[in-house]
C-alpha cells in the first residue's frame, strides 16, 4: 500500500498524478505469469544460479519476449502456483516426457544457425531427453555449460552412456580420446547429422574423418574405389582396436583378402581365402600387403597403388 506524505496530500495534483505514474512504471505481464521476482521470493537459489549461465540472456533480451519473466519460459505461468504452491501446478522439466521437453527447449533452439538445432537422430528416437546432458540451474564444476568446455568433459558425459564405445576407447590402437587430445564430439554430432552415428561431415559433405586425414581424402589420379565409396569404418575400427592401424582384422592379408580374392573360402577361417595367383601366402613378403601397394587409399603415379 501506497500512503502519501503529508505534502502529496497537500497538493490535489500530486495525489491525482501518482496513482498513474505508479502504473507506468509496473510491467504489465501476461494473464496467469507473477514474474521471476515472485518466484526467487521461494526460490532464490535456482534464480541466482540462472542469473549466472548463459540463460540469463531470458531476462534481459527483449527481443525473445522472456524479460521479466524467464523462470516461466521453461516452468510454464506461476500465477497457479503461487497460490497453491503445488508442485502440480507447475512445469518441472526433470519429470516432463522427453518429447515434451524437446519442445520446450526447441521453442528457443530451433533453427540455429548450426546444425545444433535439428534433432533428428537416434537421441531423438530413443527420447533422450535435452536435459539428460545439459543442464540449467547449475553452476560452476556441475553445471553443462562448465563441463563442455573441456575435452574430457564431454567425453565424460558421452561415455556415462556409452559405455560399449568407452571401453573401445581403452584398446591399445585408438584414437587419444582418453588423454583429452579429441573429444567425442570432433567426430558426431550429438543434435543430428545427415550421416548414419551422427557423424560429422567436413568439406562439404565428406566423411568427417577426413576433417583431420586429410592426406587421405584426394583426389588421386589412381582411386582405391573403397576410399570413394564406403566408410572408412569398412577397414578401421574407429573408437578402438587390438590391431595396429586400427584395422579390424589382425593381419593385413586377411583384411585385404576380404575383398581382393580369385575364391570365397570361408571354411579355412579368411574371408576371401585365396588372392591372386602371383602372390604365394607361404612367404612372408606376400603376408603383408602394404610392403608392395602403400598407397592404398590412392595413387597419383601407380594404378596398382604400388610405392
């Protein structure tokens, strides 16, 4: 309650203009908001900490429409529970459906100017929700924002999950994900990408892999036509492998002779079995294909892709 001073009183003027100076100066909000100064009146941690990520922009960018009220943009209106202060009477993301809470968060996100604001990939269709890894009223160490800063940050939060790809990541021929050279994200994209895992892409739209190999990308005049045309996870194991270079079979003659063979023989244990006739696989030389054809993801002088 407004009480006037003696001199207001006395001046009929005064006492007539104040009532509407007064009513300039509140922010009209929206039937059944109350406003984030209602709700740090209960909630005064989750507000203080808000006032400290990258969410704070709610309050204070007028252009999205939030300022003043940036609890309720994700919470819902508080008119209700400020009454009731039932914790049904208002929106709590952490026990929202997970397409429910996609919604909420791509009302904002959506249409990045990444690729970051499309979710079309197997998080989606496995309703993993936007806050199983980011987080909002957290600070400091705990919160997301904090912890994706760092390579081991967010190989840490990817690998809470994936724990089959983690314990790849910890064979003796890997990428140095472990050390926090790379992290999960230098190869997926965890929003959505138009290749299969969520791979990135780079140059356009090449296999990521070649965003960091790119001595192997090209063009040669003499292609090795897997190079072109199939992933590169066709002969490496990508996360991890018991093999040198990464290779998924143990030895070089066998991962060649997948493809490159006169005969199947999947009997005596190799898939293809048996190579051209030139090469006798009794002696060493012809075990290791690489000593001869070393450029195997392509040539520019030798069509055999020899040296």
């Amino acid at each position: 309650m407004i009480r006037l001073s003696r001199s207001a009183a006395a001046y009929p003027l005064a006492a007539f203009l104040l009532p509407a100076w007064l009513a300039a100066q509140e922010t009209t909000l929206p039937k059944g908001y109350v406003g984030s100064e209602t709700c740090a009146g209960c909630h005064d941690e989750a507000n203080t900490s808000l006032g400290k990520s990258p969410h704070r922009a709610l309050a204070t960018a007028k252009w999205r429409g939030w300022q003043e009220r940036a609890c309720e943009a994700c919470h819902g209106p508080g008119a209700k529970h400020a009454e009731t202060n039932a914790v049904e009477d208002i929106l709590n993301p952490s026990k929202m459906a997970p397409a429910a809470v996609d919604k909420m968060c791509l009302s904002c996100h959506r249409n990045s100017r990444t690729h970051v604001g499309v979710i079309q990939n197997g998080h989606a269709r496995s309703a993993v929700a936007c806050t199983s890894c980011h987080t909002v009223h957290k600070t400091g160490q705990e919160s997301s924002d904090w912890q994706f800063r760092t390579a081991a940050g967010v190989n840490k939060k990817c690998a809470s999950c994936h724990l089959n790809v983690w314990a790849s990541f910890q064979k003796p021929h890997r990428h140095r994900l472990p050390e926090g050279a790379m992290s999960c994200t230098s190869c997926h994209n965890p929003h959505g990408s138009v290749l299969a895992r969520n791979m990135r892409t780079a140059n356009a739209a090449e296999p990521g892999c070649n965003a960091c190999h790119a001595d192997k990308r090209g063009p040669f005049v003499f292609e090795h036509a897997p190079v072109r045309t199939e992933p590169c996870s066709t002969c490496h194991e990508p996360h991890g492998s018991a093999n040198p270079r990464m290779l998924a079979r143990h030895e070089v003659l066998n991962q060649c002779l997948e493809c490159h063979s006169n005969i199947v023989a999947p009997a005596n244990g190799i898939a293809g079995g048996v190579p051209p006739a030139l090469h006798d696989m009794r002696q060493a030389k012809y075990r290791n294909c690489t000593m001869c054809h070393q450029k195997i993801h392509g040539s520019n002088v030798s069509r055999r892709l020899l040296r």
